[in-house]
C-alpha cells in the first residue's frame, strides 16, 4: 500500500526535516520520501488543516482490563483507543484477573499486538500473584518479552526482597519497577494528608509515605547495583532524592503522570471520586516542582497512567471508589494547553530506550510510526472525545488544547473523524 501525508509539519528535534513542512510517502509500512512536493499515484492520501506529524508517542503506563476485567476495557478496544490518542507504543501494567505474572501471560498479551497500530510492551508482576511475597518467574518473562516487572500501584513492603530482586533482575539486564508508597505511612489515607484533608474530614496519605519508599529503594539499588524505574512520583521532596540519586550515579529513572502536573488536592473540595488517584493529587509547590523536574530532566518520562474504572466501582461515594483515571485522550490536550506543543512532543517521545524498546525515527528507509496531530484549538474536554470503554476520566469539563489526528505504523493506520 501507498500512502501519502501532504503539507505535513515535521516536529522532531532529532529530524533534519524539523520545523519544515514536507510531503511524506509511505509504501509497504516504509518511509521511502520526504520532499516539499511529492506527485504520485497512492492508494490514500492524508490531507488536514494544520497536520503537524512526529515520531510516534510513547506511554510508560497504561492499565486496560482484558484478561478477567473486560467491562473495563478490553485489548482491542485499548489498542484502539491509544492509536486514536496518538500513542504507538505502551507499556501495558499487569491489572488482570488473574495477574500477569507468568511466561503465558506475557505471550498473550504479545499475541494481540498483530493487526493493531499501537504495539503494547508488557510489564510483568515482580511478585507471584503480585502478593508481595515469593518473586514471580523473572528471568522466563523477560525471555518472552515482558520489558520491566512491578507490583502495579502496590509496595513492596519486604526490603530483602526488593533487594534480592534487584541482584536477580542483573542477570539479564532486568528493570525493577517500585511503586513509591510505604503503606505503613498510607495505612487507609484516600487524599494528600493537608489543610484540605482535614476539612474535609478525608484521612490522608503523607508525602513522607511517598519520600520514605522512595529513600529506601534508592539505599537498596546503591547497595545492590541494576536498574530501578519510580512510576508516578507525586512529590517535591521525592523528587529531590531521585535527583540527588542520579547526581551520585545510581541508575534510576521516573515519570510522572499529566493530571499531576494540572491538579493538586483543592480539587477534591466536593468530594468527586474523578479525583481520587493514586499517588493522590499534593500540593501546588509539588505540582510547580514536578513541571520544573520535566523540564530539567529530572523526570525522564510522563505518562496518562490510564486505568480504566467501571461506572459501577467508579461513580460512588468518594470513600468508597477506586483509585484511577483514563487519561490516553486527553493527555497531549492537557500537556499541549500547559506546556505547549513542542515540549509536549518531546516528552511524549522520551521512554522507549529506558525499556529497551526500539526508538521510531522519523526519516527515509525507517519503518512509519507516526502521531499526526494539530496543535490549534481550544476545546473543553468532554464524554464526546473518550474513545475508552470506561469513561472516569479526571479531565471531563476541562479548557485544553490541539487534536490527535491519528497515528501510523508500518501499513497501518488510524485517522479520527
């Protein structure tokens, strides 16, 4: 198949063709041309208003449901969703019934990447049945495919084994993931433990439950040595001992998730269980802190940390709704209304070499994986523009910014209304 983007602008710091507006030809999956004007007989050409193209977006965590949760979200549908999103890569969480914690289960979920845009990259349980207790089959997982392995949004409370991990996982250049929440500290807190916590009567999680875990896993990767990814940091003070970390040559990285860098806990004043996540929503100088730390470097990675939640176990009293939002969607119009486009591209194309995925390079003779988006146009964020099975997303009512158009890999496409 031949296919052909008209009057695209390339945004790609690494691109020769950067900041330029060029005719892209694709033929068989393959970038053959880029040029200011190309004429020839294709099978499909793509023309919009304002069509802006990059390397393919990258999601260090997302969460769907499939297998045992499909009322949430399905495989298909979430692929579906992130290639409409603009994402052609995802890191896919082991929230599962049962979880992923076997070589079978990451076959599986491999086996759905073949008709499908996006391609998702399995991360695996550390943990047999994620229960925090014997370490899963690391080594037969990391054969299959699975490209980092943690306990989702749970701790690891047993420091040796964190630390027998981390040892282990060196034998094949494994990545540890580590959820940073000491749940000694947690115990039953639902919100950041604040000014608002307590007029609201909400028990709260410190940021020290956040600082503390963090503390801990970086003194045991010292000791140790490998390779340990945070998901998530929500706070300053967390965030200053990662940099500190890396200052002293430790091998960590972090991400932090958009509606992290757009809300803080005064939101919750009405108790709308949209807002309950997980780290919970901190302060504003957290909120300015984890923005700085993007731009610095310090976090390596954002991500939606999509988790859909059904209407059932979402739409409930605040005490007793689960913890998660939908975020594919809106990621780039809340990142592009904050930030603007050119930064929100290069943070939605950092990740891949982290998990050893293969980086997508946006000129001739690679394979096409490309975001196609237009970066003009406010817009309030509505249930209209969620293609996800559940629909919990925290940016519902919010002013954002730009539109995915589609996205691109190889001789596959797919292109929003």
């Amino acid at each position: 198949m031949k296919l052909l983007l008209k009057s695209a602008h390339i945004i790609d710091n690494e691109s020769d063709f950067n900041q330029t507006a060029q005719d892209i030809l694709i033929e068989n999956g393959q970038i053959i041309k880029i040029d200011p004007s190309i004429e020839q007989d294709v099978d499909k050409i793509i023309e919009f208003d304002n069509l802006h193209v990059s390397r393919g977006w990258f999601d260090s965590s997302v969460a769907f449901g499939e297998p045992g949760l499909e009322e949430r979200e399905t495989l298909k549908n979430g692929l579906e969703t992130a290639g409409k999103s603009g994402f052609t890569d995802i890191l896919l969480n082991p929230v599962a019934q049962p979880v992923i914690d076997s070589q079978a289960d990451v076959e599986f979920l491999l086996s759905r990447n073949k008709n499908s845009v996006t391609q998702l990259h399995p991360i695996a349980c550390l943990t047999q049945k994620a229960e925090g207790k014997e370490l899963a089959e690391l080594f037969e997982m990391h054969r299959s495919g699975a490209k980092a392995f943690g306990d989702f949004k749970r701790e690891i409370a047993d420091s040796n084994l964190m630390k027998i991990a981390l040892q282990y996982a060196q034998n094949f250049s494994g990545l540890i993931c580590a959820f940073p929440q000491a749940n000694s500290i947690a115990r039953s807190g639902m919100v950041h433990e604040h000014q608002k916590s307590l007029e609201l009567g909400l028990p709260g999680i410190p940021s020290l439950a956040e600082s503390l875990q963090i503390s801990r896993d970086l003194h045991l990767l010292e000791y140790t040595g490998g390779k340990l990814h945070i998901p998530t940091i929500s706070t300053r003070a967390g965030l200053e001992l990662i940099a500190d970390a890396k200052k002293h040559g430790l091998d960590v990285t972090c991400s932090v998730a958009v509606h992290q860098l757009w809300f803080t806990d005064e939101v919750i004043e009405n108790f709308e269980a949209l807002y309950k996540v997980l780290p919970p929503l901190r302060l504003e100088e957290d909120r300015k802190a984890l923005i700085e730390g993007l731009k610095n470097g310090t976090i390596d990675m954002m991500t939606s940390d999509h988790i859909p939640i059904d209407i059932e176990q979402k739409k409930r009293e605040f005490e007793h709704a689960e913890y998660g939002t939908i975020g594919l969607e809106s990621a780039f119009g809340a990142l592009n209304k904050l930030l603007g486009f050119e930064k929100s591209v290069e943070l939605l194309t950092r990740g891949r070499k982290r998990f050893e995925i293969k980086e997508t390079q946006l000129k001739v003779d690679e394979k096409a994986a490309l975001t196609l988006f237009n970066p003009e146009g406010d817009f309030k964020f509505s249930k209209e523009h969620i293609h996800s099975s559940s629909k919990n997303n925290i940016f519902l009512d919010q002013d954002l910014k730009g539109k995915v158009l589609g996205s691109i890999r190889g001789d596959k496409i797919i292109v929003n209304d």
